[in-house]
C-alpha cells in the first residue's frame, strides 16, 4: 500500500493538518500551501513542502517526510534537500521546521550522531503513529493518519467506520474519499462494491456530483503536473482528459515522481498500451 503517497493526498487537500502536530504551530497555519518542490540545477525534489502565505508575519517554511520503511540514509538526505532548498530561496524565508512522521520508532535510521544538532535542535518534529493511541481519541485527519497504520484488518475495517461516521457527520466528502481509499489499498483483493458494502457505503450518487468531482481532481492534477514539468503540450492534455477516475488516481499517486515531460509520456503510454 502507498501510504506515503495518501499522506500526500491529505496534506494537500487539508495542509493545516500538519500543524495538529506541531507544537507551536504559526498563526497563518490554515493559510500555508502544500507543494512537492522541485530544487532547481539539482535531482532533489521534496515532495512535502509547506509554504507560507504572502502575507504571513514570519516567513518559516515547514518540511514533512513520512516514513514507512527502513531508510538508512532519510537524515542524509531530508537535510541535504531542506538546506539546499533553503540555500535557493534564501530571500523568500526567514526560518523553517521539519516534521517527520514514522509509522514507529523502530524505522528511524540506526545512527543519528552526524546530525544530533538538527534532531536535538527544537526545529524538528519526530513523530511515531504507533504511539498516538487510539485513532478514535484523535481529531479526525489525525485519526486518518492512524489509520494508515492500523495492521489488523478487523480493526482497519471498525476503524474506518467510525472515522466514517465522522467525517459524514461533519460533511467532509473529501475525508470519506480518503478513508475509502485506504481501505481499497488495504483489501485489494476485493471489489469496490465488497468494500462498500463491508463499510456500510452507498457508492451510487448522482451524475452531476460524479463528474463535478471527476473535473476538480483533473483540474487539481494538471495544476501539480504544471508545476512539476512545465507546460503540458496539447497532445498530452487531450489524452490526461481522456483519462478514467481510476486513471486519473493512479496519475495523482504517480506524479510525485515526475520531474519532466518524458516521464508524463512515459505514464501515459503505458496506459494506452495496458
């Protein structure tokens, strides 16, 4: 399952929600955007980038990595990036922070003596999901996140329910998307409409509602594809809108690794010849 990527989904769509773990969050957080960066002359690209709004007091700029795997060189590396970003946009920001969030301490890199400073610095955030507690006690994007690390099937499947249960509650359409789509990643082996009857959804919903949604996602990918390669040629516009939802969320998930137009053709015909 790409967990990292639903991360992605979510901060996106809710960027305040990194601040819920921040302890002294800034007063223009609702008002930052998330981005993936791409640092320019370099192969670095960031994927979680939190930009400060253009009116925003103090310029701080705040970094997330999610981690759900051993990654002996993460520190090596989230530093390398955050410092050369900072390095490119020196005038743009006068301060940063970093987030970054583990499925548990157990995938923090072995050693962390060359950057002790950093860590021990007041200016990054470690976060171990696993040790949380219970999702149903958490705000409900943070209960979203504690889903994604839920191992048990029974207690994914009774997690997002009640996860469901709230965000209906409070009309969060995009939170119910994303528990859905959780839940898909986790029981892949069973249809959409085993899913839904399992979580007590009813997919069916009136056209106009379906392709409003279909528009905005496609709206919302062409604007990161933008940012990410550049201007897209006519030729590769006409096939995006001829995409599928099911496509247009495997191109959301597969766009973090883009960085210029040949990768987009590359997806794209892939597709075609699938």
């Amino acid at each position: 399952m790409r967990r990292d990527s639903i991360f992605y989904k979510l901060f996106k769509q809710f960027p305040g929600l990194l601040f819920e773990l921040v302890d002294e969050p800034p007063p223009e957080a609702q008002n930052y955007q998330f981005e993936s960066v791409e640092v320019k002359e370099t192969a670095f690209r960031i994927d979680g980038v939190f930009l400060p709004p253009a009116n925003a007091v103090s310029k701080t700029v705040f970094f997330a990595e999610v981690q759900f795997q051993k990654d002996e060189d993460l520190y090596h590396r989230f530093f390398s990036e955050l410092f050369l970003f900072l390095y490119r946009n020196s005038i743009r920001y006068d301060d940063w922070f970093g987030v970054i969030i583990f499925a548990s301490r157990s995938l923090e890199p072995s050693s962390s003596s060359i950057h002790r400073a950093l860590l021990e610095s007041g200016q990054i955030k470690r976060v171990y999901l696993d040790e949380l507690g219970d999702l149903r006690e958490q705000p409900l994007g943070l209960g979203l996140m504690l889903l994604t690390n839920v191992t048990s099937e029974t207690e994914a499947v009774e997690g997002a329910r009640f996860l469901l249960e709230q965000a209906q509650q409070e009309s969060e359409q995009a939170i119910i998307d994303l528990i859905t789509t959780i839940i898909f990643y986790k029981f892949s082996k069973l249809s959409r409409e085993e899913i839904a009857t399992m979580l007590g959804l009813n997919l069916e919903e009136p056209r106009a509602i379906r392709e409003a949604k279909e528009e905005g996602e496609r709206k919302v990918i062409l604007r990161q594809l933008n940012r990410l390669v550049g201007a897209i040629p006519d030729a590769l516009l006409s096939q995006i809108q001829g995409l599928s939802v099911e496509q247009l969320e495997a191109l959301g998930d597969a766009l973090l690794d883009f960085s210029t137009l040949t990768d987009l053709e590359g997806w794209l015909q892939h597709q075609q010849s699938g």
